[in-house]
C-alpha cells in the first residue's frame, strides 16, 4: 500500500510512501504520521491512500503543476523529491522510502474536513499544506505535544484492615472526605507528604495512578452562575424560526443590541439537544472574556475556547476536547471554522462583515465564506449576523442564495441613540482645540461628566499628530523605509513610522532645508487626549490604541476600568468600535467620521458605513438613553449620511448601484495580484508583464500595473495588478497558469491574493 503525506513545507506537492504491512490495517487518511524526510523525520497528514502508484501518481501530475513560488526551499529535500517525480513514468526503479510512524491513530481531519481544505486550497491558490497548517494549531501537531498527566489520588472503596495510627485514619478519612485529589494538591491541603500518602498507597487505603490533568483557559471562569435561556422577544422567535427551517444559510441583520447573541444561544442549544455541535465564530478583538462568559454560562463545560492568547498547553487540550467530543462549542476566531466538531449541527458568524474573517497571509482565506463552504459539506446550518451586513452577503440574501432574519429592535432595556451629524468645516472655532472637537461636541461630554455618566470618543489614528511638516519647504518628515510619513508620538518624543515600525527621535530642523520650522499636521489619539484634558481637567480619561495596549491584558484592563467606572472618558482607535456593552455610556462621539472614506480603495465607503454603525451602537445600551455626535468635514457623503440615519439598506442600495456600473465586487470577484521587490525597476517591469499577459486571457477584466497605494514597505516596493472576474477559478487558472510560464525571479516575490479585501 502507498500513501501520500502532505509535509509542512508549503512545496504545494504531496509526497508517496510505502506502508509497511504491520501498519496498513491501522492506517486513515486524515491521521498524522512521522515519515523519513531527508536526512531527518518529518510530520505529515495522510491525504490519499492507494495500491497502485499509478491511482496515486495520475494525482501527483495535477499537484506538480501547481508548484509556485516557492523556491530557493527546495534543495533539503530533493532525495525524496527525485524519487516521487520517477513515478509518473511507467516502472519505478528505485524504493519508496517506508513510513516510519502512525503519530495518532484518531485522524486529525475527516474526510469532509480534508475536502474543505482542500477546496479552499484550489480556491485561494495556496498550497494545501498552508491550509493544513492554518487547520489545525502547531500546539497541537508539535512533537512535543502532549496532554499533562498527574498523580491523582483516590481512596480505596473497601481497603482490606491495616493497622491504623491515629495520623493514618485521619488522613483516609479526609481524602475519602474529598473523594481523592492531585497529589500536589492533598499534600497543600492537608498539610501532608507525598511520602505519607504513598505509605498509604502501599497499605492498599488509596490507589495511586497517573491521570490526565486538563489546561482550562476558562478555568477562572467555570464557578460563574449558569444562565437560563431568556424568554425572547417576536421578532428572535422568528429569527430562530427562520433558522431552524433554512436549507440554506441564513443571515441574522440585527441592529446592535437587538439580541442576536441570545438567538445564536438558543439556535445551538436545540442542536445540543439532537446531539450536534456546534462552531461560534468572533471575530478575535471581540473574542473578550465577556463575549466567552456568555456561551460558558449557558453551556458550562461543553464550551471550549480556541483562541490566539491561550497557551499551547491550553490550545493542547481544547483541542482534543473537540476531537474527543467532550466539548460540542467551540468559540473561537477565523480558525475555528476547521474545529473537528463531530455531527457538525450549525456554525456561527457572528460580525461576519469583519475584515478579520480575512486572513492577509498564506493561506488568504475568508473564514466566513469558508464556514459557508464547510457548512454545505456537512449539512449543517450556518447563520451569518451582523448590524452592518458585508455587501457580499447583502447580495447573496437579494438573489435568494442566502435566507434573511430581521431584528429592527433593542432587546431589553436599550433604545437605539439619537444621532447628530456635526459640520466640522462650519465650526471652526479658531482656538487650538477647534480642529478637534466642536462645541456641539464638547457641550454633550460636559452633560455627561455632570451626570456622571461615560463618554467614548473614537479617533481612528493613535500617535500624537499625522505627520510632521515643514511650514518653510512643504517637507513631511518620510520613513525611508516606507511610502509614509511618520507619526509624531509626543510621550517619547519620536517619530514611529506606523508600517515597519522603526522609529527616530523628532528632528528639531527640517532635514530637507534646515529650516526650524517644523509643524504638527493632523490629530491622533496623543493629542486628542491632551486637548481633552485641557477642556476637561478633572475628567478621568483613559486613552486605548496600539500604544496603550502593547502590554499583555492591557487591552483587557484598559476595558475593566471603564467598565468599573474609574474614568468618565474612553479615547480610541478602532479597538474600541465593536463588541463592547458598556451600560453607563451615554454617549459616543467620533472625531474623524471622514477619515476612512478617503482611503484609496474600492470599500471605503462600505467600511466608512460600517465603522460608524458599530461605533454609535456602543450607546444606550442599557437603561440610560444615547446620543452620538458625529463630527465630519464631508456630511452629505452617502454613507455618512447613511450611517447617521442608521439606514443601512438605503446605503446598501446606493453603493449597490455603483458597484454594478463599476464592475466590482458583489457583481464580480476580484483579485489583487501583489508584487514586490527591493529592486524598483524590477518589480515594475515584472508587474507590466504580468498585467500586459493576462489582458490576454479571455474573460478577465485587469488592470493596469500599478504602485500599490502603499507603495514601498519595509523597504520593499510594492506593485499591484487588480484583476476581476465572473468566476475565481477563471482567475486562477490564469494565475497558476502564468506563474508556470514565467516565473518570479529570486528577488521578486509574487502572490495573488483571491477576493481581496483590501487593496492598500
Ligand atoms: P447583539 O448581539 O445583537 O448586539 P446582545 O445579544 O448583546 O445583542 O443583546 C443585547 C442585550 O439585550 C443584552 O444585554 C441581552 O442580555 C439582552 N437581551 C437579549 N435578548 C433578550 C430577551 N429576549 N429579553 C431580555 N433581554 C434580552
Ligand atoms: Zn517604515
């Protein structure tokens, strides 16, 4: 029998060897298995078994065509390598190295699994491995890995007589008390020895043996008081009824705080009752403690948490939990989609519009699509929700792909806020502050300190100001790495360019003219807080963004204090626009409603739109009523318009239209083929070529060849080519088949980037 590996090497190509005959019973595709790699041993998954190599090899021509890009890798491995390619033709003359190892005989991926995987794959142009590798978490295939025992100790339930000592039955008496425990933890407890309790072992009073201690990374949390389902409202009674009927996916478009969450609850906890499981995907900055409790609470030890901020020991064991079926939830961010859930029953997106879903790295997956994917597969529901639906899904619903479930209401006790949109080109007030905040603006945060109530106030830019400028030339100060200029940060008094990271101290003269005429151009968090602190300087404010939150659980501290009411304002970037319930904010305000609908990029508005819903709905969360104060330079853009009203399908309908007329996603799909190189002149010309070479294709709509709008990073320059299709798979092929004709030199790397979310 001959197998066929996928190793971690993103080759993109499978490698066949022999099964020895003691292994051939016990052998699944999907299991993890240690081979001969080279000189040394590797891992791999089992992707196809067959007798023949013929069956095997026809497979093996289809992978080797989609070899790309990677090399410069290869030369470590070509023993093996030479040895796989001599199969395709006729007789081998040489043998197939065996396997060494069955590593786990459970599989890590069902079949099924391993079709999704594999389908995203072909999908996203990346090698399978990538997607293996993205599938399951290093934690988890890591050599190393395994579950952590311990010696647990339990008494003995009809000890024979042993003589007793007064100590000795004292001791018996308290561990039959407790009904046994970790031996550690008796010998804390009881003051006692691990020599004591193995004398008692030895009498035959307790019985002694290693037992599996589990990592719970909600082993703080599992003592919270359980929750009842809540009585819902009509309009989530429907909503479950629309879910439980579907045959299709289902998107939940629930304004925030109309109780989504409360649905998505009950909508598992009937497929609990059937036996199914179930998958809950957040995105991974609203994957807070909080959001965590709610399903712990309802669901109790049935929940397993997969997250990036667990150990590995925890990842470990949440894992195998899955596998083994002693968890049926599983909360966690895009990776959670490949959970190996059995009788997979319904799959989550909750915020599905989240660019997050998106992974900007090999493999360039979007987890929503693919829990779509993996939902038809295993015949299991899938509900997509969201206030701010992506255009995509918007689309899906209109032409009767996708179901729809309306929530228009707050649950409980929240109103949707009032909303005022405040023209910051008439409000000048010609102070240094009047740039920033308008008087509208300062008046409702005024209101809010008198009443002891919150405020929180977004800016989506940290650092102290944009850039730094000569008044006398017109020169920024430029990251010399990077298309960009820095960003002045006053609490260290430098300069940090906000892609590459590296950093100078502030020049104190242009370095252009040697003028000392250096200005600060535009706001960031830094001086929106001290301008804060003027106009307010007994109000408490706590300021969140990249820089506040670099220490670990700062994020999480930052939120608590808020939430314990130990500051009347929070100042932030976007980290604070989603996900949060803050019963006690009143008011929201944001700074720069214009600022993301400047970018160059075709969802600017789309992302303008959903920003400021998500922001506004942090207020009147509870009780108390709220307002929210948008102040803008540009106030009759459509989607700033929109967003004011809380109109989202006015605002679908209008971008709709433009992205009809304009060919652009929904109505096509696009791909951004992303060039670099630190060899301008290299790049571009490659980019022309790659452009000029698929204008040829039949089908496909490119463009151009341009600078990417970042155009050097890092000290890369960056080049794009946009393509856009009816299909992917006409782009693709495309793709795969250039890369094939002309392949990137060294110094130029090359990807393609399917259904690219950002073309920055
Ligand atoms: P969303 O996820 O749509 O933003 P949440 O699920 O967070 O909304 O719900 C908002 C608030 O309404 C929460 O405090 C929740 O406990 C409450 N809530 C939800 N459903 C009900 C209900 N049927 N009855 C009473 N309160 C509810
Ligand atoms: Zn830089």
């Amino acid at each position: 029998m001959l197998v066929r590996v996928a190793i971690d090497l993103a080759l993109d190509r499978l490698f066949t060897y022999e099964v020895p005959k003691e292994l051939e019973k016990k052998l699944a595709v999907g299991q993890l298995l240690s081979v001969p790699f080279g000189h040394r041993t590797a891992r791999g998954f089992v992707m196809e078994l067959g007798e023949e190599e013929s069956g095997v090899s026809s497979q093996e021509s289809g992978v080797r065509g989609q070899g790309s890009g990677v090399r410069g890798q290869e030369s470590g491995v070509r023993s093996q390598e030479s040895r796989v390619r001599g199969q395709g033709s006729g007789k081998r003359s040489y043998a197939l190295k065996p396997i060494l190892d069955i590593v786990d005989e459970e599989p890590f991926f069902s079949t099924r699994l391993l079709e999704l995987v594999r389908s995203l794959a072909a999908y996203t142009a990346a090698p399978v491995e990538s997607v293996l590798k993205a599938a399951v978490p290093a934690a988890v295939v890591k050599p190393n890995a395994r579950a952590k025992e311990l010696y647990f100790i339990s008494p003995a339930l009809a000890p024979a007589p042993v003589p007793m000592t007064a100590r000795r039955q004292w001791l018996y008496d308290q561990i039959v008390r407790l009904g046994g425990g970790w031996m550690q933890q008796l010998c804390r407890e009881l003051k006692t020895t691990p020599a004591s309790l193995k004398e008692l072992g030895r009498l035959g009073l307790v019985t002694i043996a290693p037992r599996q201690k589990r990592r719970d990374p909600l082993g703080n949390m599992r003592r919270i008081l359980p929750t009842k389902p809540l009585p819902l409202n009509g309009e989530q009674s429907d909503a479950l009824g629309v879910i439980s009927a579907a045959a299709k996916p289902v998107l939940l478009f629930g304004v925030t705080g109309s109780g989504k969450t409360e649905v998505y609850l009950q909508a598992i906890a009937k497929e609990l009752e059937s036996d199914r499981g179930a998958i809950v995907m957040v995105p991974e900055i609203s994957l807070t403690p909080q959001t965590v409790r709610r399903f712990a609470s309802r669901f109790g030890d049935k929940v397993a948490v997969l997250h990036s901020a667990l150990s590995d020991g925890e990842r470990y064991d949440e894992w195998h939990r899955i596998r083994s079926g002693a968890a049926r939830v599983v909360v966690g961010p895009r990776s959670a989609v490949f959970a190996p859930v059995r009788d997979l029953g319904l799959i989550v997106v909750d915020e599905e519009h989240d660019p997050s879903y998106k992974q900007d790295d090999n493999p360039r997956y979007n987890a929503r699509d693919a829990a779509v994917l993996r939902g038809r597969l295993e015949g299991a529901r899938v509900v997509l929700g969201s206030a701010t639906p992506s255009l995509e899904t918007w689309r899906n619903v209109a032409v009767g792909k996708y179901g729809l479930a309306e929530m228009k209401c707050r649950a409980g006790a929240g109103t949707l806020p009032a909303v005022r949109l405040v023209d910051m080109s008439a409000s000048q007030r010609g102070d240094s502050s009047g740039a920033i905040f308008s008087q509208d603006l300062l008046d409702a945060v005024k209101l809010r300190l008198d009443r002891h109530e919150q405020t929180i106030l977004f800016l989506n830019r940290r650092g102290y100001s944009r850039s730094v400028t000569c008044a006398a030339c017109g020169a920024t100060v430029d990251c010399p790495e990077c298309s960009l200029p820095y960003t002045y940060h006053r609490a260290d008094e430098c300069c940090r360019c906000h892609i590459c990271g590296g950093w100078i101290l502030t020049p104190k003269v242009c370095p252009a003219c040697g003028a000392s005429a250096l200005q600060y151009k535009g706001i960031g968090t830094q001086r929106a807080e001290a301008a804060l602190a003027k106009c307010f300087p007994n109000a408490k404010i706590l300021r969140m963004d990249a820089d506040s939150t670099s220490r670990k659980n700062s994020h999480d501290d930052i939120l608590s204090a808020f939430r314990r009411g130990e500051a009347d304002i929070l100042l932030g970037t976007q980290m604070i626009a989603k996900g949060l319930d803050f019963p006690n904010v009143t008011l929201v305000g944001v700074l720069n409603a214009d600022s993301s609908l400047n970018m160059p990029d075709f969802r600017a508005a789309e992302r303008t739109f959903q920003l400021l819903a998500q922001v506004s709905g942090r207020a009147g969360r509870a009780e108390l009523p709220g307002e929210v104060v948008i102040q803008s330079y540009d106030p009759s853009a459509p989607a700033i318009v929109a967003a004011a009203r809380g109109d989202f399908a006015a605002f679908a309908k209008e971008e709709l239209s433009i992205r009809e007329e304009c060919f652009f996603p929904p109505f096509c799909h696009l791909a951004a083929v992303n060039l670099r190189s630190k060899d301008l002149k290299l790049v571009s010309s490659w980019a022309d070529m790659y452009a000029k070479s698929l204008m040829k294709v039949k089908g496909l709509t490119v463009s151009e060849a341009v600078p990417s709008a970042l155009e050097k990073a890092d000290g890369w320059y960056r080049w794009q080519v946009v393509v856009r299709a009816p299909s992917v798979s006409t782009i693709v092929k495309a793709w795969r088949w250039l890369l094939a004709q002309r392949p990137p030199p060294a110094a130029l790397r090359a990807a393609i980037d399917v259904d690219a979310f950002s073309l920055i």
